[in-house]
C-alpha cells in the first residue's frame, strides 16, 4: 500500500478510536467538575491528583491527549486542545489552593474558572468535529477516498484542468466476477481482496493522483494531467499486472483477479457527472466484450474504443 494510502487507512483507524476515547474523557471530565464543586461547596479534602501541578495530565482525558498518535497530533485544533485543557486545570488549582487555606474565592476568579471550563468543551467539540468531517471521506475498509470525497475532488480537479488547459482522465474499474470470491472463500477473505486491490492501484499511480471506492468492487481513478492516449497505456499496464498479481487471502488460500477499465477524458466544459457517465459506458463496453480490458470513450466518437480490438 502506499504510503499515502496507507496513512489514510491508520487514521480513520486512530480518529474513529479518538472519537470514542474523547467521549469517555469528556464523560469523566463531567464527574471531574462535580468532585471539584464538592470539594468547593461541602468542603470535601481535594485529592492529591486535583492539586498537583500536573493535574491536567492525570485525568482521563490528558492521559489520551500525551499518548495521541502522530496522527492525531497534526490535526489542527489539537495543539491548542491541549493548552485549554492544561489552562481549566490551573484555574482549577488556584480555587481549591484557596479553599484549602480558608481564603475567599472571588467571583471574578470562579468566573475564569467556569470560561476556562467552557473553552474546554468547546475546542474538544471543534476537535471532535474535524475528526469527524475528516473520517466521512476516507472508505473505513480499504483505505480509499469514498464517494463523497470524489464528489469535491473531481469538482476541483474539473475546475483546475479549465484553468490551465491540461487534460484530466477519470477511469473506472470493476474486478471481474468479484462474487465468486466471496462465495468460495467468505466475505473476510473478500475483505482482504478489495484491501490489496487498493494497495496495488496506489502503489501504480502517482502522489496527485486518486483511488475512490466507487461501489462494492468498483473504483474511480483520477489522474490529472493526463491525455486519453497515456491513461489508455497506464490502464493497460495496471490491467496486465493485477491479473498476474497473486493475492494471499490468508490460511493458505491465493486467487488472481481481472479487472475492467472504462475510461473517458474530464470535460471542464461540462458537469463533471458526464465525464463519469462516459467512463461509466465504456466499462459497459468492456464487460461486454468479455472483460480484462481496457475501454475508453474517445471525444468525438459515438461510442467506446477497446484498446484490444
């Protein structure tokens, strides 16, 4: 898998884990808040860990912050989830120091505290929320953009090729006879299918170029800055090399898989579905004329070209 691909699919992993750690660290950051106003109202003895001056890293939810994934760490929002939360802790602090040695707590001071409190909550729902809107466009088994990402990317792919004139291709593919897989060998071991299809195909294409799961066992490939005539080539080549591709399916158990291709070119001048409906025929054409090949639908032409004709 490459890299890129293969980052995608350990982040969905870690930001969906990071959902679900959030929620629990937000649920015990509310019974957190109670124990701190009891300890205040019904003058309760502060435990150790509310005094300490890193507090904030022995509550639930500093200990999922320190050992966040590199991942995790790069989203933006985080850096300053961290500092709100260290910054609650030690408004926190300041009250219960006062509480302890009999003093007056000011409500000024119980104000900044409560704000603290509130700027938590909210930057942790900023947070949550970039993990979440990040998590919808990455397909949660194989690692590939899904088809709500395609839908702004091909748009702004679509805008880029009208602005500097270089041609775009949109190719889809679906694996040939793809249910016997999972009749034979079950739907995990189909799992692990669609899984390596998506590594080969990433480890095939270049940096700026995407992998969507269009559906099932099919998958929409862009390749910006790409004539008709050279994605007709790239596509083969991918042909030829995913049939001779052995795919270990785990207990011992090896299948090969075939593929076919229809491809058309990305017209700036009209609505980008078009342009996928087009790719979307000359598959057609290709599962038509018996599968494992390449078909592309030419501008200027009433129908679709099969490469091996």
């Amino acid at each position: 898998m490459s890299s890129a691909t293969q980052d995608k699919l350990v982040f969905t992993q870690n930001a969906l884990s990071a959902l679900n750690d959030i929620d629990k660290a937000l649920a015990y950051h509310m019974q957190w808040l109670q124990e701190l106003h009891q300890t205040l109202i019904c003058r309760q003895t502060p435990h150790d860990d509310l005094l300490a001056e890193d507090s904030h890293l022995r509550c639930q939810f500093g200990q999922w912050f320190v050992s966040a994934e590199v991942l995790l760490r790069e989203q933006p929002g985080f850096s300053e989830l961290g500092e709100r939360h260290r910054a609650m802790h030690h408004q926190a602090r300041l009250l219960l120091r006062k509480k302890t040695t009999s003093q007056s707590i000011e409500l000024a001071e119980y104000d900044d505290f409560m704000q603290s409190n509130l700027a938590f909550r909210n930057q942790a729902q900023q947070y949550q929320a970039t993990l979440i809107n990040l998590v919808c466009v990455v397909d949660h088994l194989t690692g590939a953009w899904n088809r709500y990402a395609m839908v702004s990317k091909i748009a702004e792919e679509s805008e880029r090729a009208q602005r500097n004139g270089q041609p775009c291709c949109l190719s889809i593919l679906d694996l040939d006879h793809f249910k016997r897989v999972n009749d034979e060998f079950g739907h995990l071991a189909g799992d692990l299918a669609l899984q390596a299809v998506v590594r080969f195909l990433a480890s095939r294409i270049r940096k700026y170029d995407y992998v969507f799961r269009y559906g099932g066992e099919e998958f929409l490939l862009c390749l910006p800055n790409t004539s008709l005539a050279d994605a007709e080539i790239l596509l083969d080549r991918m042909r030829l090399e995913l049939a001779a591709m052995p795919i270990d399916l785990s207990k011992g158990n090896i299948v090969r898989i075939t593929a076919s291709f229809g491809v058309a070119e990305l017209l700036p001048a009209e609505h980008h579905d078009f342009s996928i409906d087009r790719a979307d025929h000359a598959l057609l054409c290709a599962k038509a004329k018996g599968r494992n090949r390449v078909c592309s639908w030419p501008l200027g032409h009433d129908k679709p070209h099969d490469l091996s004709a």
